[in-house]
C-alpha cells in the first residue's frame, strides 16, 4: 500500500515540472509571434522604401536629364541672341555715323535717317532687355542644374557606400566563421542585404530548441563582428523541413520549432556581445521556405539577414522634395 502512494506522489512532483515548463514555453511562443509580427510589418516597410527610394533616384535622374535639355536649348538662344545683338550693333554704328553727316551736311535725307536710327535704337535696346533676361534664366537653371547634380552625385555616393560597407561586412562575416563552412554554413550577399545561413545540424538536436556547445561558439563569432555594426537591422529566422512533429509538449509543430529555434539563438548573440535589442529580432518561417526541396537537411536551419539601415538616405530624398 505505501508503495502505491509513493508511487502517486512521485507521479504528481514528475507532472508538475512539464506543467510549468509548458506555461513558460506558451508565454514564450506567444513572445516570438508578437515580435515576428512587428518584423513583418517592419520588413514590408522596408521594401517599400527600398522601393521608393529607386522611384526617387528615377525621377531626379529624368529631371536633371529635362533640366540639361532645357538648359542646352536656352543656351543656344542665347548665343543665336547674342549674334543678332552683334549686327544690330554693328548696324547702329553705321547709322549713327551716317547721321552725323548728315547733321553737318543738311541734306533733305536727315529726317528718313533719323526715323530709321530711332527704330534701330529700339530694336537695339528691346534685344539687349531680352538678352538680360535670357541670361538670367540661363544662369538660374544652371545654378539649378549644378544643385540637381551635386544632390543626385550625393545619393548615388551614399548608395554606393552603403553597399561598399555591407560587401566589406560580408567578407568580415566570411571570414569569422570559416572554420565552419565545411558544417553548413554559408555567407551571401543579395540586393544589399547579408544571408549568413547555419543548417540546424550544427546547432539542434533534432527536434530541440537548445543549442549545442559547437553552435554557440559559431553564433557567438558571428555576434562579436556583428556588436560594432550600429546601422543595420538582424533578423533571425528559424526553418524547418516538412515532417511533422509528433509531441503532445512543445515544441507541438513546425511553426513553434521554427520560432523557439530563432529565439535561442537571439538570446545567445546577445547574451554574448554588446548587440543593441532593438537590432534583432526573431522569426520562424516553418517549413514554408524551402531552399532544396530535395534535401530536407538543408531546409533544417537558421537564416540571419542583415539589412543596412537607409533612413539617411531617405532624409535626404526628403530634405529634396521639400
């Protein structure tokens, strides 16, 4: 009989710690969706502006090229102006020396001489007016067009930085972790952001959430070169194959295996570095992002994608647009 009671009591003490592992577990894939929710939201905010900033670069591009056109037409006014400027000039010349003989000869001709130095006054001096002018439409557009310029070279070296930074990131990253390229892990760069991809056969056990001592130690690499980068956004993503989980604890499907996975990994780069928080967050995609869907251990992994931070870029579209 006492052993009957033993036995109740210990079955109840063992059915306390999955009760308590499992509300934590809950409280935690709760935690992940949330912020696998905002990321989504920020990562469609993202594209957008990637989006919209190649749509900027575009239109100023087609302005300046409107801006040289027009200056170039305004220009060749301006020395076609010039010309007839010259002859009438030159003809007022005439004029006037012809009128100053007649002034001393006193010949009937001085009356038609005059009316015809008057008119050419007149012409002379509406040209001149109008060549005043032209020249001050032609030296704003070209005070215009050299701003244009300067703005558009100013984005464009931005650009071009900011992608000269995350290529040198990338081999940074290469080169912390190649003493683990021959264990799954690859580093790739892709319209301007960093992939660094960790098959899970490096980091889990199957069907686990806690990562292995030779794991950590990559993750930690990655983390170290990743602490002194301040204008980037990491996101962490967990995949999965496409076997189901049979457990009636969690992790109890892909989706929250794939989410717990990106979870400790997160933690492990910032328990480990000087990370900002507010840089990382975690996401699992389950096994609805296949790389090969022929090798189900390829799919098993962990994706890091590092995105620069293109708010001064943005700036500076807008600081144009005002």
């Amino acid at each position: 009989m006492k052993q009957i009671v033993w036995l109740v009591v210990f079955g109840f003490l063992v059915g306390c710690v999955p009760i308590k592992k499992y509300k934590d577990l809950e409280a935690n894939y709760k935690k992940c969706q949330d912020e696998q929710s905002d990321y989504k939201t920020k990562a469609i905010d993202y594209e957008n502006q990637v989006k919209e900033l190649n749509v900027q670069v575009g239109v100023l591009r087609s302005g300046l090229e409107t801006l040289q056109a027009d200056t170039s037409r305004i220009g060749d006014q301006h020395r076609q102006l010039m010309v007839d400027y010259e002859k009438t000039k030159q003809l007022n010349k005439v004029l006037e020396k012809k009128y100053n003989e007649l002034l001393k000869s006193g010949t009937s001709e001085n009356a038609s001489l005059i009316h015809d130095l008057e008119a050419t006054r007149i012409d002379l001096q509406q040209k001149e007016d109008r060549l005043n002018k032209l020249e001050k439409e032609l030296n704003a557009r070209e005070r215009a067009l050299i701003q244009k310029e300067d703005r558009i070279n100013e984005l464009e070296s931005m650009l071009k930085n900011k992608e000269e930074a995350s290529r040198l990131l990338k081999d940074k990253i290469a080169s912390a972790l190649r003493g683990f390229t021959d264990k799954g892990i690859s580093v790739v760069e892709r319209d301007g952001k960093i992939y660094v991809s960790m098959e899970a056969q490096l980091l889990f056990a199957s069907g686990k959430t806690a990562v292995n001592s030779e794991g950590e130690r990559a993750i930690v690499d990655l983390a170290v070169v990743l602490e002194s980068q301040k204008d980037i956004d990491i996101l962490v993503e967990g995949h999965t194959d496409s076997d189901a989980l049979r457990s009636g604890s969690h992790p109890k499907d892909n989706w929250e295996l794939s989410v717990l996975r990106a979870t400790s990994v997160v933690k492990i780069m910032l328990d480990n570095s000087t990370m900002d928080p507010t840089s990382i967050s975690a996401s699992g995609r389950s096994e609805f992002h296949p790389v090969d869907p022929d090798n189900k251990a390829k799919n098993r992994r962990i994706e890091i994608i590092i995105t620069p931070d293109l708010s001064e870029l943005f700036e500076l579209i807008s600081n144009d647009n005002d």
